[in-house]
C-alpha cells in the first residue's frame, strides 16, 4: 500500500476507533439477519478452515498426496435461504491484478489468533470489561498474512472500549512495516455480532481495505465469529451520519458472517510460513498450546503471530480507569528459524551420565527425621518399632493419637479415632455414604460441608459400572489404608517450620496411609484457615475442599480420576520407595551480594516443545509453587503446580507438615512418582490415563527426580517488579531452591557443561503478574551463581523460544556476568515511563552503550595507533644513554643508516601560535655527527621518553619536546636500556648497545 493511502485509511480507522466496540443488547430478529446471510460459492477445496470453537483440534498431517482435511466452523443453526451476495463485484484497492476467484485476497489468519486474544484479554473478561484489538501484517504471494496483534491503550466497561494513543500502534506498524487487515474484540457476556456502533467502526475498515475483517470473540458462549460488510451495508453505513447505538433497517442485510462456503480465512498447511496450532486457556491468563500423541503434530505447534499486548495484565473496573498497556515486540523470522523449536546446546548434553547428588543421604540426625528404619531392607520398615503418640504444635496432630477428641454432645466427647473406626464399620456403597460417614467425626462442619463434586462425580462422570467397582473394591481399601495409620507411621512426624533447615524422609506406604486419611477428611485442626487458628500458616490437607467445590467444575472432576486411580495403584500393589521432603532457609547473612557477582552466564536449552515433567528427567525441576505449597490442588485451581500435585499425588502430602514459605526458603521433594497421563490446561485439564513410571531409583530407593518449590511474588502492581528490592526478592528466592545440594560459591564459571542442570520456565508470569524476559533473566543469574546450566521450557510461546536463546548469546558473546546485568536490570525501573521499551530490548541497548564506553575509555588510554587489545610493556623510566654508548652505535651503522638518522627535529618549549597554512614551523635542527648533537639528542629523548608510546615499535625520526632552555647534559646521569626482546624493530637505543658491545 501506498504511503498516502495508509495514511489516508488510518485517519478514518482513528476517527471511527474513538467509539470502537460501544454496542448494545440487538433484538432477535437482528440477530437473524446475520445468521440468514447466504454464503457465496466456496474456496478451493485445498484451502483449511479455522476452527471458531475454544476447544483443540488436531492439527492436519505434514503436507502429502493427499489433501489435509478440513478444520470446519461449527455449523450455523439458522438455514440460510436468502440469495447470495456476490462479492467479486467489490473491487480491490492493492491488487491490479488477483489470481482469486472472487477479486479478493485471502487473508492468512494464525489458528492460535482468538485463543491468544482471549488470553490476554481475560482479566479484563472476568471482570466484564472488553478489550479490542488491531490484526496487523503482511502481503506475501498475494495473501493478506496476519502476523501481529496489536493491543492499543483503552478503557472500557461491560459494552464498550475507547482506544487511546494510537500513534503508538501507528508508528510501530511504520517501523515494521505492517497494515493493518482489521480489528477483534470481545463480548464477555454477550454473544458474537456485530452492533450499530461496530458497523460503522468496521465500515472504515473496510473502505479502505476491502478483505478487512471483524473477529468477535464470546468467551461465555465459546463463540468466534469472522464478519463482513456486506456491498449494501458498505454504501449504506457511509453514507449514515447518527452517532452512539440506533437503528438500522433490517433489510437488506448490512453484515454477514464470513463463513464456509464465502471464508476468506484459512490454516495454511506444514510447508507454508504459518503452522496449524491448538490453543488453550486457563483461569490464570496462561496459554499453552496441547500436545497431540503423533509425532508428526510436531511441524504443526508454531504461529508466525506477534503480540503487542498488555504487559502488567491489570484491568479496567470502570469507564474512568485505564489499563496500562506496554509493548512486548518481536521480530517476524523466516519460516526455517520459525520451525525450530528449540535453541541453544542440546538436552541430552545437560543431562548427567550420573544420578546428581541433590538430597540427603537417608541418615537421622537432628536435622533429618526418618522415619523408616536404617539401614534399609528391600522393603522399608517403619520406625520406631512401637508407635510414639506426641500431641505438640511442633508435630503433626494425628488423628489416631489418645489427645484427639471430638465432641458427640455439647458436654460430652469421644476418641476421634473411635469414632473414624466406628463410621467405617459397615460397608460404604454410595457417595452420600460416604459424606454421612465423614459428617460423624466432623460435626461442626457437618452443615457447611456439601459434597456436590463428589456426588456428580460418581452419578454423572463415571460410568455406572466405574462407581460400583470403587465402592466395591477400591475404597474398602483405601478404608483399610486409612485405619492402618497407627501400624504404618509409628513416629512423631515433625512440622517444616519457618526459619529452619530440615528434612523428613517417609516410604511410599506410609504417604500412601496419610493421604487416605485426608481423603476421609480424618486430620484434626485442619478443617479452617481463620487467622487466629493453630494451623492458619499451613495449606489444608483434607479432601472437603476438593469435594464440596461449587459449580462442578470440568477439572476438578478430572483430579478426582487423578487420585481415584493413585489409589487404585497404590492398594492394589504399595510401592517400596522412600520420598524425602527437605525446607531450605538461607539466613540473610549468606545470600549472595549480586551487584558482585563475577560468574557469567551457564549454558542453556530453550525450548517450546516437551514440559518439565516430560523433559527433564535427570534434572532439578522447577515447580512454580504457591508460598502455601500446592496452591489450589485441592480446590478449583489447575495450572502448572497444581497439575504436578495431581499427577503425581504423593506431592500432596507435603501440604500436611510444611508452613507457608518466607521470602529466602524453598521446599525440595526428592523421590516422587508419576501416576498420571494427562493433557490440557486450566479449564482444559483432562486425565488421559495410568503411567507406570519408569524412572531409576537411588541407593535409598528414592526415584531420581527432586522438585524444587520456589513460588514467585505476586505483582499486584507489575511496574513493582522491576525494583531493586523486587529483583533481590526473586533472585533470593530461586537462590534457596537452586543452591540446594550445590557447593554454590561466588560463581566464578562461565558455561561449565557441570552434571547439575534446572529445568524451568515462565515462573511466576501467569496470574502472578511476571515479566517472562525479567524472570527467565533472573534464573540465569541465579542458575549461573550456583554452578547449574539451564533447560528452559516456554510451552506455546515460540517467540520466546527465539528471544531468550538470542538474549542470551548476546550476553554471553559481550561476557556480562550476573553483578552487570543486575546493575543494568536496576536501571531499567528509570526508563519504562520515558522510554516504553521491553527489558530485552533495553538490555541489548545498554549493554551495547556500555561496550561502546569501555571502548572509548580504551582508545584514550592508549596512544594513536598502538593496538588495545596487546598487553602493554613496561617501560623503564631511565632509557636514556652515555655518550660513549651513542659513539659506539654509530661506529657500526653504515653511511645510509647514519644518514637515515642525519637529523632530529624538535619543537621549541615555548609554542608559539601555529603558523598559518604553508608557513613551515620554527625547528631547530642537530647533527648526529658531532658530539655535542650526539648529547643533546641523547637528553631530549631521555626527558621525553615516557610520551613516545610507538617508539619501541617502529621510527626512523621522532619529534622530541625541548621541556627546557638548558642545553647541558651529563652523560652519567643515564642508564643502560633493557634488552631488546626478539623480533622487535630495531630502535635508537639498539643501534647504540651494539656498539658498545664491539
């Protein structure tokens, strides 16, 4: 497009943007008309279809013989039978010439594009409020290539968003030469169409480019749609002057949805520049795109989308408040650097040849509590042999101990663990069973507590034949499990306080006995988090939560089979291992001082295939924790800790003897196993089936796998977390986890291929409000000051698969070490109002100024002409020679060389003005021949020694300054020069010591 024309197209996009997306409830029959719109004829047949449904498809094959199949628009239920519109009549500004069937370009549109407007858009979602959107990109082969969402700054409320600043969005797309191809919003409540206000928004649009289109997004309803004008609607909404919400005539249709037969919108196929992808959300505005079991999806999981989006992820409560939107830019790569889904060194080069070291050796001691007998038998025993009964707020309060008591009457109480048998007496055949039976020994909240999930659970979710076979066969045993606690854990289980180093090693069967107690709700004190309760600083541990979540949600159903089928495992055949559950706390007095850190950055793989779980075997995981570990495992929460809880559910335990994480301490699990398949995220969540774990175990019969929790601040404000105090904050925090195990020193290592290695990824950037490129630059620093290399897992964000691998090239190329890049992250805070730049971007400038300063720095240092990067000689401050030295090098110069050496010219003391141009300057001139020259030419270089930088390598003549009138000079008062060093030129002074030698 022309300059002019894309000007000329902006003023009018502004002009209708400043009451973008205001609309209001249309009536049914408006409604209609756009569903009634007849499709025009259909594309090709080998183009692809974007789906409009939330949930995933499967993306096609690689390209072959056969034609990929079509991803279809959920069908219309409204029959079109009006007649169709033709659209090759609507010419085409930018093409004189178009190979399209109807004299329109395609438009190339990301499959990812409403999943990762949605994303973005959902804070401002949950809280009713819409958010727009600008579709920027390309013209490649005559297609219209979405290749960027642009998010501008706005307001908004429940029916409408106001674009502020968008010479912002206007200068971004001149800078990357970008037009625009349309515009998305959201309708958080209502569903997808297009109001009065939005038509003539769109008309402006499409004016000016005529394959604009209009995507409008309803989460509520799971609704994508793709609009157009209609040639009617076009004429008529140009020509229409009224303002706000009114009516338009219903017919002829003004809009029509872009659908099958007339879509202009398709998913390229694997040899194209843009991928096919499947998408999906969770509650946290985290994405992530799903995997599919056939390997050849891999050539499918990259978009060629960039998002300008909003970096705090604040939203807007009222047309008053506005969001603050920064831009998180990327560069558009080629379709072969696009393909790759990794970065870096390799994974199995991070990967030990040997099980690492990560945690204590099963041994008691006083900062170790086991509570199995040592040394251990294939088959581990508990200890002690009889059991210890401690009822103290320094151990867990067991349900089995003589000093639980629950009231039956209001002056009368009983055993608790009389009466958890006596509820589990008689066969449990029904959920509601079950829920009488847990109310026994729980009466105070036998009114509060409503199992909902779990009745829907096992009435509606599972098969009849599924639910009768637990009752049957898996609870009694769990039942069994359960009542065996005394038998099983014999010891005092201490509580991981704050402010202390400890570990507790427990065996597989005995978290197996403690977990089917808080299935049945059985642990006393643990059943409310009122701030004056004894346990208000640790997370709940009993199963009511997870049973009584309102609204039965998809993925609490999903964990429920999670742990249904741990226990089926676990009673039909107890695994034999050991699981340890080590606090770290680092006092204040041995955190690292960063701003002196000397190490440089460890070696990295990024990437955007695999998970941590799946992937880093081998390696320190990381799980991005809640300071209240497990977060909402036991509720409605289901994002990346919480899905590693329930898939491997021994994790769980953790939650009934481990206080609330401080700012300088990490909670490491050693030894976990994997009992679950799974896929999805969030809302998405699905179990998919039982895995067997294969993962070796160590001498102590622990799987070789350690799970570091660290969790992450929670940034209500996200310009916060690039505070100095913030930044100390994060790095203290990963430093707990990451230097657990390691003999961490100052960090003096630069990418040592050491058998350690964290597989990590976007800590703390989901609902906690984290910067991705601040985060990932400070698990580098960390993972650099504690001798680990770094496996870096983005999941769907390919962009930054690209970003970070060159970020950090770029620093290890410029040899940063951690104490610079925490100064430069320092600064940054400063720069974010003036300069409204990413981090990363900011870092490659600064860094790049500061290479530039020390090279200046260095030029001046060094004379005209001398090469910086040697090591300078050090120079003798007495060079000076006898006369007789003088006298003997010239008796072995022959008569060219004297003659070469004939005259020295110097400058007088006392400069004068320079003369003018062409007036030869004032000299004074010596010969070399007579004695007297021979001294004074001998004094001359002697004062002035120490400014000759280039003398030692190169000069027939120099110009030496006459510091003083005084021409005397005592040859004694001079010093024999150092020996020349081999092949060096030959200087003055060289010529003289030869003779003298002769």
């Amino acid at each position: 497009m022309a300059r002019a024309e894309e000007e000329e197209r902006r003023a009018a996009v502004a002009k209708a943007r400043s009451v973008t997306s205001q609309r209001r409830n249309v009536p049914a029959d408006g409604w209609s008309l756009a569903k009634s719109v007849t499709p025009v004829p259909p594309l090709p047949a080998d183009l692809l279809y974007p789906s409009d449904e939330l949930s995933n498809h499967t993306p096609p094959p690689p390209a072959s013989s056969n034609k990929p199949p079509a991803v279809i628009p959920s069908s219309d239920p409204v029959k079109d039978n009006r007649p169709g519109i033709d659209r090759s009549k609507k010419p085409s500004m930018l093409s004189a010439v178009n190979t399209s069937r109807h004299a329109l370009r395609t438009v190339v549109v990301p499959g990812c594009l409403m999943q990762k407007f949605l994303s973005i858009a959902s804070a401002n979602t949950r809280n009713n409020i819409e958010t727009c959107g600008i579709l920027g990109g390309v013209l490649e082969y005559n297609k219209l290539v979405v290749t960027h969402l642009l998010v501008p700054l706005q307001s908004g409320k429940s029916d409408a968003c106001i674009t502020q600043k968008e010479e912002q969005i206007f200068d971004y797309q001149d800078q990357n030469e970008l037009v625009t191809f349309g515009w998305i919003h959201t309708h958080p409540t209502q569903t997808a169409f297009l109001s009065s206000v939005d038509l003539h928004t769109h008309c402006s649009y499409q004016l000016l480019m005529p394959e604009a289109i209009a995507v409008v997004c309803a989460p509520k309803y799971k609704d994508n749609q793709f609009f157009c004008l209609t040639p009617y609607g076009v004429d008529y909404i140009a020509s229409c002057r009224q303002t706000g919400f009114h009516p338009h005539p219903s017919e002829p249709p003004l809009f029509m949805l872009i659908k099958k037969k007339d879509i202009v919108l398709y998913i390229s196929t694997s040899n194209s520049p843009l991928a096919s992808n499947s998408c999906t959300m969770n509650e946290d505005n985290e994405h992530r795109i799903d995997d599919d079991d056939d390997s050849n999806s891999k050539e499918h999981k990259n978009s060629k989308l960039n998002c300008l989006r909003p970096k705090d992820g604040t939203s807007v409560t009222s047309s008053d408040v506005k969001n603050k939107f920064s831009f998180e830019k990327s560069r558009i790569t080629s379709s072969e650097s696009e393909s790759l889904t990794w970065r870096g060194v390799s994974l199995n080069s991070l990967k030990s040849s040997k099980s690492p070291n990560w945690s204590p050796a099963v041994c008691p001691k006083e900062s170790h509590t086991v509570l199995v007998k040592v040394p251990l038998k294939s088959i581990p025993e508990p200890y002690p042999d009889r059991p210890v009964d401690v009822w103290d707020k320094d151990h867990v309060r067991m349900p089995c101990s003589l000093h639980s008591l629950s009231p039956i009457s209001k002056t009368e109480l009983r055993k608790r663990w009389e009466l958890i048998n006596a509820a589990y007496s008689k066969p449990i055949t029904s959920s509601h069973q079950l829920e009488a039976a847990i109310h026994s020994y729980n009466t105070k909240y036998a009114q509060r507590w409503n199992f909902e999930s779990l009745h829907f659970f096992f009435s509606k979710t599972l098969e009849e034949e599924e639910s009768d076979y637990f009752f049957a066969q898996v609870l009694p045993q769990i039942i069994k499990l359960a009542l065996s606690l005394p038998e099983i854990v014999t010891g005092a289980i201490p509580l991981l306080r704050k402010h202390k180093t400890h570990s507790i090693t427990l065996s597989q069967k005995q978290i197996a006995s403690l977990l089917a107690n808080a299935f049945l709700c059985t642990f006393p004190r643990r059943n409310t988090a009122k701030s004056l309760s004894e346990y208000s600083s640790f997370p709940d541990i009993n199963f009511n939560r997870l049973f009584s979540a309102v609204g039965r949600q998809d993925n609490i159903q999903e964990k429920l089979k999670c742990l249904i089928n741990y226990f089926r495992r676990v009673c039909s055949k107890c695994p034999d291992g050991l699981v340890t559950f080590s606090r770290h706390y680092v006092p204040s007095n041995q955190l690292p001082v960063w701003n002196k850190s000397k190490a440089e950055l460890p070696l990295l793989h990024v990437t955007s295939d695999g998970t941590i779980e799946d992937q880093g075997s081998g390696m320190l995981q990381l799980d991005f924790a809640n300071k209240y570990i497990g977060g909402g495992v036991l509720g409605r929460g289901c994002v990346q800790e919480e899905i590693r809880f329930i898939i491997c559910p021994e994790l769980i335990v953790a939650r009934l003897f481990t206080e609330c994480l401080d700012d300088t301490e990490a909670l490491i699990i050693t030894g976990v196993e994997r009992y679950n398949l799974y896929s999805g995220y969030g809302s998405t969540f699905t179990w998919t089936g039982n895995v067997v774990d294969r993962t070796p175990r160590d001498q102590y019969g622990r799987k070789s796998c350690a799970l570091i929790a660290i969790d992450a601040f929670n940034f209500q404000r996200a310009m916060k977390q690039y505070s100095p105090h913030c930044i100390n904050r994060e790095l203290n925090k990963a430093y707990a986890g990451f230097s657990w195990g390691s003999n961490s020193n100052s960090g003096s290592r630069s990418g040592s291929s050491g058998s350690r290695c964290v597989a990590t990824g976007n800590w703390g950037c989901g609902a906690f409000g984290g910067d991705v490129q601040l985060k990932a630059l400070l698990q580098l620093m960390v993972a650099a000051h504690t001798n680990n290399n770094v496996a870096y897992f983005t999941l769907i964000d390919s962009p930054m698969t690209r970003q970070l691998a060159d970020m950090h090239q770029f620093l290890v190329e410029a040899r940063v070490t951690v104490g610079s890049l925490w100064r430069l992250l320092g600064e940054y805070e400063g720069t974010i109002d003036a300069e409204e730049v990413d981090l990363f971007t900011y870092v490659y400038s600064a860094v790049s100024r500061n290479q530039v300063a020390q090279a200046e720095k260095l030029d001046i240092e060094t004379s005209p002409g001398e090469d910086a990067s040697k090591p300078k000689e050090g120079k003798d401050k007495n060079m000076g020679l006898s006369t007789d030295e003088m006298s003997s090098i010239l008796a072995e110069m022959d008569e060219e060389e004297k003659m070469d050496l004939d005259e020295v010219t110097t400058k007088r003391p006392e400069e004068k003005p320079a003369p003018a141009k062409g007036e030869p300057m004032e000299v004074k001139t010596y010969s070399l021949k007579s004695r007297e020259g021979q001294e004074l030419c001998l004094r001359k270089q002697n004062d002035s020694w120490t400014r000759i930088e280039k003398s030692k390598e190169d000069f027939t003549a120099t110009e030496i300054v006459d510091d003083s009138p005084d021409t005397s000079f005592t040859s004694e008062s001079v010093t024999k020069t150092s020996k020349k060093q081999p092949g060096m030129k030959r200087k003055i002074s060289d010529y003289f010591n030869t003779v003298q030698r002769s």
